[in-house]
C-alpha cells in the first residue's frame, strides 16, 4: 500500500554511477527510494545522499541481487509496506573482450544480473505496479540496438532486457503500467572497470551519470496518459580510450 502521499521507487545497482544519480533524482522528486546494491561506503560519503538516508528518503538495502530469494523477499517486504511506484532495473555488468576467451562464469553472472534479475524483480513487484500504475524502467544499453563486436553476451543481454521491454508494455499498459527502456552509449561511471578501453578524454565523448537521470525524470514527469517508452542517449562524438597497462 502506498503511504499517503508518497510514492516508493526500488533502485538496483543505487550504490554507484547511474544508479546512484538516478536515486538522488528520485529523493529530489519526492520519491522514497529503497536502493538496493552490495556496497554503500562510497554512496554514504556523498553529504547528499547521506542527507536523504537520514530524512528516511533514500534506504540502502544491501544485498547481492544474485541471491534470488533473499532479493525476492526483500522487493515483497518494501512493496508490502510502501507500495512501489517505480522499479528501476539497473543494477548491470561488463565484461568484454573475444567471445570465445570469456568464460562460462562471466557470461552467466552477465545474464543473470543484467537479464535475469530484472525480469525477476518485474514479475515481484508487478501487482504493486499495476496499484499504483507505476514505472518499470529498464536501463539497457546502445549496445542493444547495434552490433557489439568484444563485448557479444554483454550487448546479447541488454537487447534481451529491450525486446522484454517491448512485449511487457504491451502486456500492462492496459493496467495503467508504463514500460521504459533506456538506451545509454558510453557513460562516465566504474562500469569498464573490467575491460581494456574506457571512455575518452573530452567532454562530448561521453555521457554523465546525472545525464541519464534526466532521460529519467522526464520519463517520470511525462503528461499522464503519455508513455514514452524509450530514450537513446548519446555523446555529441564517439570516442574511446585504451587503456594502459596498470590503469
Ligand atoms: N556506463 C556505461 O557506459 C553504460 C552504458 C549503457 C548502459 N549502462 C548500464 O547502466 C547500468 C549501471 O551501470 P553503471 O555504468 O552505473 O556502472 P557501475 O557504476 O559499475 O554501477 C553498477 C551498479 O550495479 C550494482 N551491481 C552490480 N552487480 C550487483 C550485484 N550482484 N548485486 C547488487 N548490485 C550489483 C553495483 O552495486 P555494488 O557494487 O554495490 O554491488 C553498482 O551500483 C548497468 O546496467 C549498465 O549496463 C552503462
């Protein structure tokens, strides 16, 4: 049940980068965001966001997305004290390189963070959705839309998130439920901190965390009965940056 007046939102990956900007934007919205992440040091040392954890607006809810029934009975137990308004499926990993020098290890945490957790947390929270006629916003990727030569399962995972997207707005617009996918190129966060290449050195070779939590407040503010169902963000020019040995 919603509590009066205010609308829950539940953030994956809110520890960091996107996720983070995206969670401080909803708490300046007036949101009450349970973010949920496996590590809030670095997010508590941010006096804003830190402000927000003391007024009860944002709720770091530490957990490994990957442990499945904890994640499950923690989305059931905010849901069934706050409602949610909102899901934000972010929470997401990279490894890139040759396909075949992988690894089944890291293909399989790729699909099942990035894939297979947000269809799970969907299908958790979709009664509270339909409720309150929420959100689910999907924050997939470029690569979804485009051939990813060296980064083959990651870019196969987001356009599996999209094409979910796609049929499940289908499935619950009727029900007043609003399905967004959101497309970001390369975006200034920790995210490449397992490949070789990062993003570039000037500024309008990348985009900003807080750049794609505009893509999200405008989304959130959009005239009701208009659903935009997906923002491709992109830098003014493409560039990326090899890294050194040792970076
Ligand atoms: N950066 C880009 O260029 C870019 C472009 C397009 C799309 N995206 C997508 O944007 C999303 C956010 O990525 P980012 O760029 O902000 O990178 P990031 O700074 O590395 O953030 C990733 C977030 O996911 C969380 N996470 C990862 N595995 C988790 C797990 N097992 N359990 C709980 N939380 C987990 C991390 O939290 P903990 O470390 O605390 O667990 C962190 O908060 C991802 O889905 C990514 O694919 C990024």
């Amino acid at each position: 049940m919603e509590k009066a007046g205010i609308r829950a939102a539940v953030v994956t990956g809110a520890s960091s980068g996107i996720g983070l900007e995206i969670s401080r934007r909803l708490c300046e919205l007036g949101y009450e965001v349970h973010g949920i992440g496996r590590d809030f040091s670095g997010t508590m040392a941010d006096e804003g966001m830190r402000y927000f954890a003391e007024q009860g607006r944002f709720c770091p809810v530490v957990c490994d997305v990957l442990e499945t029934d904890k994640l499950c009975a923690l989305v059931r137990d905010i849901a069934a004290h706050s409602g949610v308004s909102v899901l934000v499926n972010n929470a997401g990993i990279g490894y890139y390189g040759l396909h075949e020098e992988l690894g089944p290890k890291k293909i399989s945490m790729m699909v099942r963070t990035n894939l297979e957790v947000p269809l799970i947390l969907t299908q958790q929270l979709l009664r509270s959705l339909k409720k309150n006629a929420g959100f689910v916003i999907n924050i997939s990727s470029v690569t979804a839309k485009q051939s990813s030569p060296h980064g083959c399962a990651y870019g196969a995972t987001k356009a599996g998130l999209a094409g979910f997207s796609r049929s499940l707005s289908d499935e619950v617009r009727r029900y007043g439920v609003k399905v967004v996918s959101v497309f970001p190129d390369m975006t200034k966060t920790g995210l490449y901190r397992n490949a070789d290449f990062g993003v570039g050195e000037e500024e309008d070779s990348y985009l900003l965390p807080e750049d794609v939590a505009d893509a999200v407040q405008s989304v959130l503010t959009a005239r009701d009965g208009v659903v935009i169902t997906e923002v491709a963000l992109r830098p003014q020019i493409h560039r990326i940056q090899r890294k050194r040995r040792g970076d």
